[in-house]
C-alpha cells in the first residue's frame, strides 16, 4: 500500500497539483527509490518496501522562501495523511533534535527561540487535533512550519555564533581558509590577477575529458597554464577530482569499458599517475575521486566502489609520501539515491571508506543550489547546517570546493546552460535572487560552514560570469569587474584574518 496525502494550498484542497523534484525519503532522511505522483487529487508515494516512507519535494513556504522540505516517515493506511501537516511535523521535530545535539537548552540567550518554538509546535497540535476539518488543519500547519523555517535558520545562525567564538578564542582557523575554484577555459589576464591576489588558495580542476579528449591521448595545456600561473604566484593548489565518475566528465571513449572493471579500474589508476608526476610541485592537496558513489556512468558494486576508490587513493600516497588527499561526496544530500537503486548513499560511502583503512586526509563536497538540476534544488540554512554536522561524525577535516547561488532571478544566457536554468523553478530564499541577496546567504552560509570545528576550507564555485555554473554566480560580472557578493567576501576574509592574528 502506498503513502498517500492530500495537498492544500491557502485553504483549498488541490485537485491539480505538479510536484517538484519529489523523492520518497527512507531513515536518516536518505532519498530512496520510489515513485512519487499527483493522482487522483492525491499525492502518492510508492515503494516495493513496506516500512514507513516520507516524501520530499520543492515546496513554497510563503515569505520565508521555498525549498526542498521533507515530510516524517509515514505507515501506509489507507486514509490520507496532510501533506502541510507532515511537513511542519518534521522541521520541527528536528528543530527539538538539533537543539539538543547543538546543547540549546540550557543557553539563557536561547529562550526567546525556545518560547518561539513552543508557539509554532502549539499550532502545529491544534493542526493535527483537527484533521477532521482538513482545510483548517492545513492552514494552521502552513502558519506553524513557515515560524519553524524561520526560527531553524536563526538557531543555526545563532549556533554558529558559538562555535566561531570559541574557534576564534582557540586560534583554531587553518592558514588558507578562503578559496575560489578555476575554469581552466578562462586565459584572461585580469581573471588570473583576481584569483590570485585575493583568496588564500585556488581548486584547479582536472577533468578527465577535457585532458584525455582520445584514448591515449594527453593534452594538459589548459591546466598547465593555470598551474604555473598559480604556483608562481604561490598560490595553494586544491587539484581535482583527478577522477570524476558524473557522465558529463568523462571522456566519451571511456564508456567502451564502462562494464569492464578491471579495464576501467587500470586506466583511472595510469591517469592518476599521469597527473600526479606532472603536477607534483604545483599541488598542495590531492582530490582524488569524485562521482563514484552515484552509479551512473558505469555500474559498479560497492566493494568495487570502495575499492577503486581505496586504490586511487593510496596511488597518490605512494608516488608522493606526505601527500595529503581528499575524496569528494557528490550530491551530499543524496538526492541520486532516490533514482538508482545500485547507488551508495552519499554519506554510507564516506562511512564505509572511513572504516576501511583508506588513508585519505579529507572528505570533499559541493553544494551549489538554486538551480533545477539534480542535487542543486534549493536548502535552507538549516538544512545545510544539518547537513554539515553529519560529516562530524566521520572524524576527517570538510572542504568545501564549491559554493555558490545565483546572483539574479532569471536564467542567465551565458552561463555554461546558455540559459536552460532558470533558478525561479529551483526555490527561493525569502524573496527573488539579487546580487544583494546572494551576498547575504554567502556570508550567512560562510558563517555557519566555518564554524563547523571540522570544516577546513570554503571556496566560491565561479569567479566570474564566464562559462559560469550557476546564472549569475560569478563574483565578478561579464567585464571581470567586482560584484557586491565579491565585496562582501573581501570583507568576510579580511575578518577571519584579523581574527587569526
């Protein structure tokens, strides 16, 4: 039997209704195969596995924004659950969980948020005693989860304020926190000028494609380029992934091998070498592999994934004793999980590498949001927040190698889509994307990432808005010229250096 819910939008029930980027949600809020529909004037959510499902989708919340929110896990019955109500149930049941996990209620400045949460969880309790009148139900779960939305984000702000106090009080900053990642397609001077005179260190990718273009075939131009240009101005070297398992960064020759391991296991293991020899003076820290996890290339089991991973790993440690190395954990909030059922969950594949012996120094992971593309629908602060804690666990420094949400409300014809993403389908946070906006979530998000005691470093997905990733995501506009999110970084960067003195 199937989870079913009624949806219900200012009062009314919906008969018509397009969920977006739906995916039932299993334990541990990890996206699970399943198949969600709008039928029947129900949403639907259907799993050959039995036990307790939720569902996630985009959901507009009001004022507060719109985003990627999640419902508790459910039992099929067959009368239908409410989908406001379920929603708000969950934030706010993981609101009382993060604030014993982050030790809140004992903090006297933490009342006023606590007398808040107690007004939200009493709408959400007359919501649910009045199930029977449905409509009046959803209203009152709309008013309870939009306070709980709210109040998540200014407790993960208010959290952040503590750790950074007793970080700053510890000295407990690393040297090179601040960072921006290349397009090794850009050759402009100033671009190159702007990178290196105003961040501590730079991540040089390396894709596969681009440098192997045919088998047997090397063509590294682009990349030694960069490579020279940084390390002449001593610049710190994020490179990778040197491997990046997403279709879209392989090279197109490779798929002839894609359902044979051994081949494929022996020509990731020569490029790795490849690379590892030419850049080993220019390098401070290896990314190794990224992508592996999700399946989607090639199909691999997961003592092949662990393996290979392992193997690539321990190359670089081998050809350069006292390298250090990192793994990247594609679309961290598992969102890929949910379409492939021969995936590894993002966070049981770095558990499993963590428990393995692989000598790895870091874990790596990318969290660029706000576009309609899988793993980049939009998060709140909190559910980042959240997010970031779970990789506490793991017992390994975080860097984060690209951040970044778009600097306008319309899809951007130059970006590296030609303007396929509109970032008006992918959520909003509070109110349409500006320049001014998306310099507030950077500091906010910055705030919070680094105050994470585990969190090592953070750099900004695109410099410019060249070739960029994300519309209007460049911290410099299309003539290289600052934006306000640009001005805001300097500002933010000048403070931790202050702060490390």
């Amino acid at each position: 039997m199937p989870v079913k819910f009624e949806v219900y939008r200012d009062g009314r029930r919906l008969s018509e209704y397009q969920p977006v980027c739906a995916m039932a949600i299993g334990p541990e809020s990890v996206p699970v195969p399943g198949e969600v529909l709008f039928r029947d004037g129900l949403l639907v959510v259907s799993r050959a596995d039995p036990s307790p499902t939720g569902v996630s989708l985009l959901w507009d919340a009001g004022s507060c924004g719109a985003y990627l929110l999640e419902t508790t896990r459910l039992a099929p019955r067959e009368k239908p659950y409410i989908l406001n109500v379920e929603l708000a149930r969950m934030r706010l049941m993981k609101i009382v969980q993060k604030q014993e996990d982050w030790t809140l209620f004992d903090l006297p400045q933490a009342q006023p948020y606590e007398l808040r949460l107690r007004e939200a969880q009493s709408l959400l309790a007359e919501a649910i005693s009045r199930q029977d009148e449905p409509r009046l139900a959803a209203a009152l779960a709309d008013d309870a989860l939009a306070r709980a939305i709210v109040l998540s984000e200014e407790l993960s702000t208010f959290h952040s304020e503590i750790l950074l106090a007793k970080r700053r009080s510890a000295n407990a900053f690393a040297r090179y926190i601040f960072g921006c990642r290349v397009d090794v397609g850009v050759r402009n001077q100033r671009y190159r000028e702007m990178l290196a005179s105003n961040f501590d260190h730079a991540v040089l990718p390396m894709p596969w494609k681009l440098i192997a273009p045919r088998e047997g075939i090397i063509d590294t131009e682009e990349v030694d380029g960069w490579a020279e240009s940084l390390s002449r101005r001593r610049i710190p070297v994020v490179a990778g992934p040197l491997i990046n398992f997403d279709e879209s960064e392989l090279p197109d020759w490779l798929f002839i091998w894609e359902n044979d391991f051994e081949t494929l296991r022996d020509l990731a293991f020569e490029h790795v070498q490849t690379l590892v020899q030419r850049y080993r003076r220019a390098v401070s820290l290896w990314n190794v592999v990224s992508g592996i996890s999700m399946n989607r290339a090639v199909t691999l089991s997961f003592e092949q994934m662990i393996d290979l991973t392992r193997l690539l790993v321990t190359q670089v440690k081998n050809a350069l004793p006292g390298a250090r190395t990192l793994v990247t954990v594609p679309m961290p909030f598992g969102e890929y999980n949910a379409r492939n059922p021969t995936s590894m969950p993002p966070l049981h594949y770095a558990e499993m590498l963590s428990q393995s012996g692989t000598s790895l120094d870091g874990f790596a992971i990318e969290l660029e949001l706000g576009v309609p593309q899988p793993g980049m629908f939009l998060r709140d602060l909190f559910q980042i927040s959240c997010l970031l804690d779970r990789f506490s666990t793991l017992g390994r420094p975080l860097f984060i190698t690209a951040l970044c949400v778009p600097g306008r409300w319309s899809p951007d014809p130059a970006d590296r889509s030609e303007g396929r993403l509109d970032p008006s389908q992918a959520g909003r946070w509070r109110r349409p994307w500006d320049a001014q906006l998306q310099a507030d979530w950077m500091e906010a998000v910055y705030h919070i990432a680094l105050s994470k005691p585990f969190v090592e470093t953070v750099a900004w997905g695109n410099l410019a808005d060249i070739e960029h990733t994300v519309p209007g995501g460049g911290l410099l506009d299309d003539m290289y010229q600052p934006k306000t999110s640009f001005e805001r970084l300097m500002k933010i960067r000048d403070k931790f250096a202050q702060w490390r003195r």
